[in-house]
C-alpha cells in the first residue's frame, strides 16, 4: 500500500471513531436542542445589549462606551456560534434553518453568499495555501505568507494589525461591494445586508439617543469591538509559528486530513469557556476536519481526533491558552514582516 492510500485509509478510520462518539451520544450531530437554547440564550443577549446601549447611551457618554461595547461583544459571538455554523450546514439537519441562521451576518452589515465562498469554500477548501486561501492573502496590507511579496511598510505590520483587526466590519461593505459587482445575486444580497446595517446601526440608534455625535461612538466603539474580536479569533489560528502554510505546488502530495491539521492550531481545546464563547473556533483542528458537526461536540471529539493524529505521526498544533495564541501570531507577522 502506498503511503497516499494509507494516509487516506487512516481518514477513514478516524471517522469512523467519530461516527461511533456520535451514535453513542445523546446529542444529534446537527440541530441538537442544546444548540437551539444556546442560540436562544445569546440572541437574546443581543438584543438586550443592543437595547441596553442605546437607553442607558442617551444617558451617559461612560453608559454608551461601555454598552456599545458591549453589543461588539454580543454580536460576535451571536457570529462564531450561529452564523458560523448555519454557514457550515451543522446548525440543523434543515436547510432553511441553515439558510436563516447563516444570515445573521447581514445585520452586521456582509453577505452570506460571500462568506460562504470565501470562508466555507475557499479557506476551508485550502487552509494555509497562497493563492487560493483568502484569509492569509491579504492583498498589500499584510504579508503573512512567504510567497506573498514583500514591502517596506510589512516590517512594521506587528504594530498597525490591531488597529486595522479593529476596522475589519468597516471593512465589510466596500470589499462586499466591490465583490458582488458582477453578479446580481451577490448585489441584492449586499444591498439587504447595507440597508440592514444602517438600520440596526444608524437610524433606530438616531432615534433613541438623538444626538448624531452618540450615534457615531455607538457605531464606532461597536465595530472596532466586533471586528477585533472576530479577527482574533479567526486569523492566529492558521498564521501562527507552530502550523505549517503551503505554497500549492506543495499540498500535491499532501491529503486532505493531513493538510487541515498542519495548517491549524487549536486554543486551549477543552476550555468549556472558550467553546462557549468562541462558538468552537478554539478547537479549529475538529471544526476544519469535521465543519458538518455542531460545535457543541467538539470538546468531546477534538481528544479522539489529537490521539488519532500523535498515533499517525501527524502534527497536532496546540496552544494551551488564547493569549499564548495570540501573542504566538504577533510574533509570527512581526518576523514574516522582517523577512525577504
Ligand atoms: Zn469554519
């Protein structure tokens, strides 16, 4: 047998363990009700912070910064745990449920049909490969891959990446707009998502706190919130020193399993605090191997999946903390900033 069909062999294998974890669990792959409560449970959190912001904002300055933040909070983890997985098809076994839940980003203001290409299809597709995975091609901004070509300004990318992370829902609908230039359905689906935003974010924030100079703290202090957040969750994972990135002529000899775990890094897998809030995304290595299954299984998996790999000699990356994570991807742009 040749190492490419033990290789893929061993994938099979290791779904076939999961599949057993999940014929014995009490809860369903998709659409468990515990999923359907948390997501009650953190929309409803929304929508009081939301609320919350703008009647104690119309009151205070102090009440408005801190309650504004608060609903950047809030919509992000209504993001990583609803919109995340309706993108993914594993909120429910129905897919108008999928549909609606993966929509949820419109209210902050971006398509679905284009995230689902760019997060679901094209980075999913190839974690870590230059030229087809847009979350570590960033254009002339950033350099976070070696083939990625290199400018003066890169050297110092450690220090600008956090203001920008925090202007990435800003950042949303222009590059939406001009994403969706050519294809009518990808305008209409922009069109909603803008109205929406300005909506939410600017005319029912106009009326409760009246005042155009509250409104525009609301909508700044909530967007750095959201876009810092949702970038430090989703970039360090694949852009990191300890995972691997590739260029494409590399992944040929490469599988699909061996590829999704050398290009990612959990955080701190079996942190129930991390799950919860993160909606799974500390336990990236399962959720890239197993996108179709509900993120409320995957502590449960994610030690399978760890001791499958080590008895395999496939490289599991791991950080014990988020921090450790974190600062791990500073220093990694920091040096790929440096490098020619
Ligand atoms: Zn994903």
């Amino acid at each position: 047998m040749t190492k490419q069909a033990n290789l893929q062999e061993n994938i099979m294998n290791m779904r076939a363990i999961v599949e057993e974890y999940l014929q014995g669990s009490n809860m369903r792959a998709q659409g468990p009700w515990q999923l359907y409560a948390k997501a009650s449970f953190i929309f409803s959190f929304l929508i009081i912070t939301y609320f919350l912001a703008l009647y104690f904002g119309s009151k205070s300055y102090i009440s408005l910064l801190v309650l504004s933040s608060l609903y950047g909070f809030a919509m992000a983890i209504v993001q990583f745990n609803i919109m995340h997985d309706g993108s993914h098809r594993s909120f429910s076994n129905k897919e108008w449920i999928n549909k609606i839940t993966s929509s949820i980003i419109m209210i902050a203001g971006a398509s679905p049909n284009l995230w689902r290409i760019k997060h679901v299809k094209l980075h999913h597709g190839a974690p870590g490969v230059f030229g087809t995975d847009t979350d570590i091609d960033q254009g002339p901004i950033f350099r976070f891959h070696k083939d990625s070509r290199s400018r003066w300004y890169h050297r110092y990318q450690h220090l600008y990446a956090l203001p920008l992370y925090c202007c990435l829902n800003l950042y949303w609908t222009p590059r939406d707009i001009y994403l969706a230039r050519k294809n009518k359905e990808l305008r209409m689906d922009v069109f909603i998502a803008i109205s929406l935003n300005i909506i939410f974010q600017i005319i029912i924030p106009l009326i409760f706190l009246q005042n155009i100079l509250k409104v525009i703290i609301f909508f700044l202090v909530y967007s750095f919130t959201l876009g810092v957040i949702i970038s430090l969750v989703f970039v360090p994972a694949h852009t990191c020193n300890i995972v691997r990135m590739f260029s494409k002529s590399e992944c040929d000899n490469l599988d699909f399993m061996t590829q999704q775990v050398m290009a990612t890094a959990d955080f701190n897998p079996q942190s129930r605090l991390l799950n919860f809030i993160t909606g799974g995304l500390n336990n990236q290595v399962t959720h890239h191997l197993f996108p179709w299954i509900c993120h409320l299984h995957y502590p449960n998996i994610q030690p399978l999946v760890e001791k499958f790999c080590q008895e395999h000699n496939i490289q599991y990356h791991k950080f014990p903390s988020f921090s450790q994570g974190i600062l791990d991807h500073f220093r990694y742009i920091r040096m790929m900033g440096k490098s020619e």
